[in-house]
C-alpha cells in the first residue's frame, strides 16, 4: 500500500467566494426554500450494480452560488443567518457538548472535543484536495487543526476474490473529480474529524466503485485501524443486497475495528449496512423554527434506507427485537441527520476545480458521524458485534427515540417508541453507551 500526503495550499476566502458565483450545481432557487435537491452521478443507483458497484449517499441542496447576495463570514457558518449544521449545532442537538436553548448554529460555539487511536474513511477514487480542504473545513469552524501525521491519504490496491483480498500495486487512483465521489470524500473526512478531533484520521481511497475495489480498501483500513490500536472505519456507501452478499461478512471482522456504513437514500436495504459485522446507520431530519433558527424535534428522514434483510439472519443482539424483524437482520441500527433540507456545511474545492461551500444530506453524513461520535466515546469495542450488543444494551437512556414519521416501500414502515425500520434505535444523546 503507498501512503499519499498532500502538500496543496490552502484556499484563502477571498478566492473562495470569488469563484463561487458561476458556479451551480444544485437546483434550489432559494438555499432555505423548499425546492428540490441535486443527486450526483455517484448517488444514482444502475441497473446490474447489485452485488458489482457501490453508490454514494449524497443528496446537495446548495451551493455557494446560491447564498449569492449573503455576506459571506471567515469563521462558523460560512453565510450567516441560515440554519444548516456545522459542527458545534450538531454537538449541541446531540448533547456532545453542553447544551444551549434552540442549538442555531449562527448561536452555537462548542465544538465536539476528544478521540483518539483512529479512524478510517473508505471511498472510492483520488481526491486530491483533501488535507487542504479538510485543513480549510477545520479552520472556517474552529475544529482542531490538522497535520500530516494526523490525517494521511493512502492508495489501496485492485481488489480480487476472494472479497477482502487486493493484488497489484497501490497506485493513485483515477480522479473523483466530477463524479459525486469528489464531494463524497469531503464529507466524509470533514464530519468524521469535526466529531473526534484528537483521532488519527485516515482517507482510505479504492482504485474504483467496484465492490472487490472497495472491499480490499476496506481490508486496507481495517489493517490501518488495528496498527494504531482499534477504532472505526466509515463506509458511506453501499450496494442493493444480493445472494452471494453474506461471503463478504467475513472482511467486517478484523479484531478491534468497528465499521459503520449508511443504510442509503431510498426504501430497501443496503449491503454492507445489512452485514450483521456492520453498525448499520439511517437517516433522520431536524425540524428547525424557520425564523428562529431554534430546533423543534427530530423524526424520520422518509427517504431513509432500512428493512428486513433478504439475505442476512438476526443476529444475536437483534434477539429483543425478534417480534418486529423475525428471522432475518434488521436495518438500520441507529441514525442520526440526513435532510438535504436540515443538511451540514462541507468544503470541496475539487468538484468544479474552485472552492466551494456545500449545503449536504443523505445517510453518507450520519456514518462518518457517528464513527467520530463513538470514536470520542472511547470506548473502542473489540469488533462490531460488541459494540452493537453495547448499543442495544440500553437504548431507551442512551439514545433519542423517533416516533414520528414514516419510512420504507410504500411508506409501510412507521417510527415508533423503541426500535423501528426507520431510524433503529434512534439519534446519539451523549457518549454514554457508544
């Protein structure tokens, strides 16, 4: 495996709001009006991907363009006044840190704080943009700053059968740039390093979206993971389920790795969030008093991904929910915010080859999320089957119940107290129990 770190300046403010105002990709008229999202490329599941590509889980509600006449600031929220997430609203709505009336971001200062040993993000393709654009998503929010030791790129091989194995050299990966996965990546690693700032973050990047790609850089950054004394790897992508699914269960299973992955955008299950070796994370939203800013309550993101699995059996820690999903594994396990319409803030500067702010949702943000909320527990499980036993344990004092709303084909599913197919166990409420 080659280890990658980029030496690309940071992008000054002036130049980002410069080169942002020709520049448009999502379709919102308004960035807090009720118009519609932008699905990138990489998000847009193909007939025949099953069981042979992986899709993101991304939706973008804005971009810079679209806060054009806002008065852009070099510190917190990039354009004062709308109340999309940034790190320390997240922190306050989660009650990471302590919390203040409302949690507006515009209010808001607390960052997340601690972490520790590591954690691994797993995409696919090179961004490379990514120490730079971490280092500047760092600094606009007033997160932990970043060095070459503490956040490091590294190249996986081609994949190969079987599932987990890799061959070849581990050369740079083809560009993101483009493709969704660009704006992916800058998810994935800013909220992960927002949540756990001490941890060791690393940016794990497959040759391809291919699944045998992702899986041997899965096994990359579980050997990573494990070296630097346990953590979380971070999957934000994911597959439509297929028979031979369950042959790759085994990759989920280095000791003292947890792996986290999103349970998609759409009604269904998603594989790798269906392994039971796999903390599978769902989508909720944030209803936010649109004068105040002030949070109203949590409930269901519909969209969000979850069921039965078609191919998986009940774990053993399902085991007190076996009256709602039988014989079978049920996802997701947890979940936390994933509206494109109560989205976070993320800085990508690759996409159109400028810097640009992102207004994003989708379960691709509630995986890196919660593998740096469970990273700064400190916790660090033997594998992923003790900390799901762990998450299951004591749901009701540990966790945030939706009841409110509904989710699946058809909108069959529906929240309710205790566990459900829409947002698992709930949303985090403190580290206690992760």
């Amino acid at each position: 495996m080659k280890i990658h770190r980029s030496t690309a300046s940071l992008v000054i403010a002036a130049t980002l709001f410069a080169c942002c105002t020709s520049i448009g990709l999502a379709q919102s008229a308004s960035p807090g009006g009720e118009t519609s999202v932008t699905i990138p490329p990489s998000s847009i599941a193909k007939a025949g991907d099953a069981g042979k590509r992986a899709h993101t889980n991304i939706q973008i509600k804005a971009t810079s363009k679209d806060f054009k006449g806002a008065t852009p600031q070099a510190y917190g929220p990039p354009f004062p006044g709308y109340f999309y997430e940034d790190p320390a609203s997240i922190a306050c709505i989660y009650k990471l840190e302590k919390a203040v009336p409302g949690c507006n971001p515009n209010v808001v200062s607390r960052n997340p704080s601690g972490g520790g040993n590591a954690i691994a993000i797993v995409d696919a393709f090179d961004d490379p943009n990514a120490y730079a654009d971490l280092a500047f998503f760092s600094a606009q929010f007033g997160v932990a700053a970043i060095n070459p030791s503490s956040f490091v790129v590294v190249y996986a091989p081609s994949g190969a059968l079987p599932p987990g194995s890799c061959t070849g050299p581990a050369t740079q990966p083809p560009s993101a740039q483009g493709t969704g996965w660009d704006v992916e990546e800058s998810l994935d690693i800013e909220w992960a390093h927002a949540m756990a700032p001490e941890a060791t973050l690393f940016l794990v990047e497959a040759q391809s979206n291919s699944l045998l790609d992702l899986y041997c850089a899965v096994t990359v950054a579980s050997n990573i993971v494990q070296s630097k004394g346990g953590g979380e790897v971070s999957m934000s992508w994911g597959s439509g389920e297929f028979p031979a699914e369950t042959a790759a269960d085994p990759v989920f299973t280095t000791p003292g790795v947890v792996y986290f992955a999103s349970a998609g955008d759409s009604p269904g299950v998603s594989y790798p969030s269906s392994s039971p070796n796999v903390v599978a994370v769902g989508g909720t939203s944030l209803s936010t008093n649109p004068i105040t800013g002030n949070l109203i309550r949590e409930d269901v993101w519909q969209p969000t991904g979850g069921g039965p699995s078609a191919y998986e059996s009940r774990p053993s820690y399902q085991d007190g929910i076996a009256t709602i999903v039988g014989t079978q594994r049920g996802t997701p396990d947890i979940a936390a915010d994933a509206n494109p319409y109560t989205g976070v803030w993320v800085f990508d500067s690759l996409t159109y080859g400028a810097p640009v702010w992102f207004v994003v949702g989708g379960t691709s943000v509630a995986s890196p999320m919660w593998a740096g909320i469970v990273n700064a527990a400190g916790s660090f499980s033997a594998s992923s089957n003790a900390e799901l036993t762990q998450l299951y344990g004591d749901a009701k004092a540990d966790f945030t119940d939706i009841t409110l709303g509904s989710c699946g084909r058809y909108m069959g599913y529906f929240a309710s107290s205790g566990w459900d197919f829409c947002s698992g166990l709930g949303s985090p409420k403190t580290y206690k129990g992760k």
